[in-house]
C-alpha cells in the first residue's frame, strides 16, 4: 500500500531501531476487528493491508459480535488495537464491550476505537466522554488513508503505555527477585536463581545457561545452571568451537559487555571479585528497547547480589575455620577426638536432615540451624580443654570427686563459647556450639546436667548431640571400655527413649540405622 508523503512522518519515531530490526521476523502488532458485518471485516483488510510499523507487520483477529470481541480480548492479552462496532446484536453491543475490557478484563492498554454506521445511537461527544475509548469514527470516514493514521497513532500510544507498564513489572520483578538471590548462599544455587529471575523478567520461563569464568583463567569458562537444551552442558558436553552462542559468550567475556546477535542474546554480569559471568537466553523474538534496559538494570542488582554472595561466604569460611581451630584444641589434648567429632559432625547433620524431612520441630529447623549444626557440633566437648590430664586419660572408673570435675567440661565449654556468641547477632556455629557444649549431657526426663532442666527446655542441637555422642562412644574403643555391637549401642538407646533421650530424635536415628544411611566411618574402630 503506498503511502502519501505527508504521512511518512507516522513511521519515523526511531529511525536505527526500525533499520537494525529490518533483517529480522519480529512479533506483529494484533489487531481485532469486532463487527457483525462480514463485508467490513473484509474492507478493513484491504484497507489495512502492507502495513508495518517500526519492523513489524498485523496480525488481524476477528469477532462478529460483542460476546465473541471479549472472549478474544480474553484469550489475547497482547492486542494492542481493537476496531469496535457499536450496534451489533444490541444497539450498544460496542459500548457494553468496551466497559467489560476495562472493568472485567482490567486491561487498560489495548487501544479502543468505536465506529459506527449510525452514530445517532451513540452520539460522539457523550460516548467519548463516558466510555474510555482512544477514538471514534463513522464507517465513512475509515477509508484506507484515514484508517491507516488511525492504527499507526494506536500502536504508538499502545506501545508507549505498553513499554512503561513493562518496566514497573519488570522493576518490580527485579526487585522482588534480587531480594530473593541475596537469600542465595551456594553459586550453583545463584545461578539458577539468576536463570529464574531473566525468564521472569522476560516472561520466558528458566530457559538458557548461566556460565561463570574465573579472572586468573580466562581462555575457559564453566557452566553453573542450564535447562532446556543446554542441560546436557551440566554434564561435561561441550559446545561446538565454531557455534555462534560460543563465539557470542566469549565476546561478552572478553569486551565486558552484553551482546544481542539475535537469536544469541547474552547478558555479561560483572564480577568485582573472582568471576566474572555471562547468561545465555533465547526469546522468541528480538528483544524490545524497554528490555535491554530492564536486563542492564538487572545485571547491576546481580553484581550486587555477587559481592554480598562472596563476602558472605568469605564470612562462613572464617566462622568454619574459627570452630575447626576451636575443635582442634581439643585433639590436641586427645588423639581420639578428632575421628570422634568428625563421625559426630556427620551423624548430627544426618539426623538433623530426617527430621527435616519428617517435618519434625519446624519452628527451629530453619535453613541457618540445617546449615550449621552439623558443624557446630564438633564444638560439644571443647571445655575438656580444661580437664586435667590424669582425669581425662585416666583407664579405669572416675571416682565421685573426678566424675564431678569431669563434668564441669560441659558448662566450661559453654562459657568459653558464650563469650563470641554475644559479639554477634542471630545463629552462627559458635551460638549453636555454646547450645551444644552447655546442654549435651542433660537429659531429656531431667536427670542430666550440669543444670537439670528437661525435655523442650534443652536446645534441639544439644538433644540431637546429645544421642549422637553417646552413639559414637559405644560403638567405639575407649580408654575406659571395649566397643560394642551396633545392635548392643541400638538396644542401649532405646531403652533410654524419654529418659536420657529425645524419643523423637531416637526415632530419626533408628530410621536412618534401617535405611543404611549411616555414614560409613561411624562404623569403623581403628582401634579394634
């Protein structure tokens, strides 16, 4: 369809987005004729027909009265333009529709223009006022010239609208989505986060790959997250040295900048530490301005997100080694313990995962107290630091007077740790350790000490290393005694259930004794 020269300007809003989007199919507006008179759905298209703004084409859908306009309005949430007939199986069939789009639909940015061939029905001036419309027109006046500046004025107001209602969901996705990967303590765990959150944003769904690659190593990168047809890269597969995604990921790495070569869209996520990370995506069509500035937004609160991930995880690296020095006083002191708190590390975080599952005690098995217990548990006979010698090596029998300073290791280690605990807020290894050395020798029915207190009043960490300790020292060689059977330490704690013990714990262990779940080195004595 040839255009007057007066109305090139229509077409001229952004000169390089429509010549660089030339070469590529993209999305076409959709339009949606509503009119009981097939002959006029037939004119419209003619009179519509070659139309392209901004690089893409119409795609023209079609109802024949006002029920059928809003089922389709219902179906397509994306029409940008709907031509309405007023006077269709009633004589406000029109009207009542274009209430129903913006009452019941709630959709505010399709465009809505009326027309009518008897405008007696619906007089300009009241309907215009009345009803939110974008225009009204007599059939007589759409003509192929008129109708055409019609649909371009109504796809740029429907694009505008369109691209600003995009970014405030988009803001707001990126916001709700950045709080949620500040929650993110693994990169792997990241990575996937990141993938959620780009398809969000775009509304593509986790499709695409995340690569991370190391600053001190930059002719290799890694795949951290994948799905869709890039699953297989998780598992060693490697892509093809001439691919254009290959060429795409590498040139973002090495220009530092994101790269669009549709259909390989890459975003580069600066790294202000060890990695630098680019993410892979493939939308189904090229990607709108409003878009690219939502993604380099994005990227910004990932870089972010990045830093506070290393430094957290600096964080726990230190808090790890403070409680690995903290446990090694206490092998320094006994040979023995070292192998002791490692099975009791791992036991700790095998009962404390069955209980997890079991959905047992929820108001303390938060993902900080999953984490950490495990290891915190190693901390549960740090105060033997302070036992003498000839009591803590001694072979035989404690007496009464060596049993009770023997026992003062428990608040001894609960003191030293009690000490850090109240530098630092919330749950880290130290508070639960403190929990752990003070309460694993109390009794679930009261009878333990140092303090005597029972049941729920007892930490969860120190009920659980309080199974745990037992369990390992029977099944191992002491000074003081052979080891047992696994059937013999098994008999001992549950005769002890809701005594000495948490039944609900001694439940858990017996699960994970059946199941096998034992890890294997608790059933190994060097010594025997």
């Amino acid at each position: 369809m040839a255009l007057d020269h007066d109305e090139d300007w229509m077409l001229e809003d952004d000169e390089n987005d429509a010549s660089a989007s030339a070469a590529l199919v993209r999305q076409p507006w959709k339009l949606l004729i509503v009119d009981d008179e097939p002959d006029v759905h037939r004119a419209t298209i003619l009179a519509l027909k070659n139309i392209v703004f901004k690089g893409r084409g119409l795609e023209i859908l079609h109802a024949y009265s006002g029920q059928e306009g809003f089922e389709k309005l219902a179906e397509h949430h994306d029409i940008a333009l709907a031509i309405l007939d007023v006077v269709m199986e009633t004589d406000d069939a029109g009207l009542r529709l274009v209430r129903r789009i913006r009452d019941e639909l709630g959709n505010q940015l399709v465009r809505i223009v009326l027309r009518t061939g008897q405008p007696g029905h619906a007089p300009e001036q009241q309907v215009v006022l009345e009803y939110d419309i974008n225009d009204y027109k007599t059939k007589t006046e759409l003509v192929a010239n008129k109708i055409f500046t019609t649909v371009i004025a109504s796809l740029r107001s429907f694009e505008s609208l369109h691209a600003l209602e995009k970014s405030s969901q988009g803001l707001a996705k990126i916001l709700e989505g950045a709080t949620n990967l500040y929650q993110l303590h693994s990169l792997k765990e990241f990575a996937s986060g990141v993938l959620k959150q780009v398809g969000a944003i775009l509304n593509l769904g986790e499709y695409g790959m995340l690569c991370a690659q190391s600053k001190n190593n930059q002719q290799h990168f890694e795949v951290l997250a994948a799905t869709g047809p890039f699953t297989p890269l998780l598992d060693g597969q490697s892509l093809a040295e001439d691919s254009r995604l290959l060429t795409a990921l590498n040139t973002a790495l090495q220009k530092k900048c994101s790269q669009s070569d549709y259909p390989y869209e890459v975003l580069y996520i600066a790294g202000r530490n060890s990695y630098d990370f680019v993410v892979h995506f493939s939308p189904p069509w090229p990607l709108e301005a409003v878009d690219r500035n939502l993604l380099d937004i994005f990227c910004e609160r990932i870089s972010a997100a990045m830093d506070n991930l290393y430094l957290y995880q600096q964080l726990r690296r230190s808090q790890e080694a403070t409680v690995m020095a903290l446990a090694d006083l206490g092998e320094f002191r006994d040979q023995t313990t070292g192998d002791h708190v490692l099975r009791v590390q791992k036991l700790t975080d095998a009962i404390a995962g069955r209980l997890k599952a079991k959905n047992a005690f929820p108001e303390h098995m938060d993902n900080a107290f999953m984490e950490m217990v495990g290891m915190a548990s190693i901390l549960h006979d740090v105060g033997k630091v302070g036992t003498p010698d000839h009591i803590l090596f001694k072979p035989g029998k404690l007496t009464a007077e060596e049993r009770e300073i023997m026992n003062q290791h428990s608040p001894m280690g609960a003191a030293i740790l009690a000490r850090t605990v109240a530098l630092v807020e919330g749950t880290t290894y130290l508070s639960l350790g403190a929990e752990i050395a003070g309460g694993h020798h109390e009794h679930f029915d009261g009878n333990g000490y140092p303090l005597g207190i029972k049941g729920e009043e007892i930490p969860l960490s120190a009920r659980i290393v309080a199974l745990v300790d037992v369990f390992d020292a029977l099944l191992h060689k002491r000074p003081y005694k052979e080891p047992w059977t696994l059937d013999e330490t098994m008999a001992y704690v549950r005769e002890r259930s809701g005594t000495q013990f948490d039944p609900l714990i001694v439940a858990a262990l017996d699960e994970v004794v059946a199941e096998g779940l034992l890890p294997l080195d608790l059933l190994k004595d060097p010594d025997a």
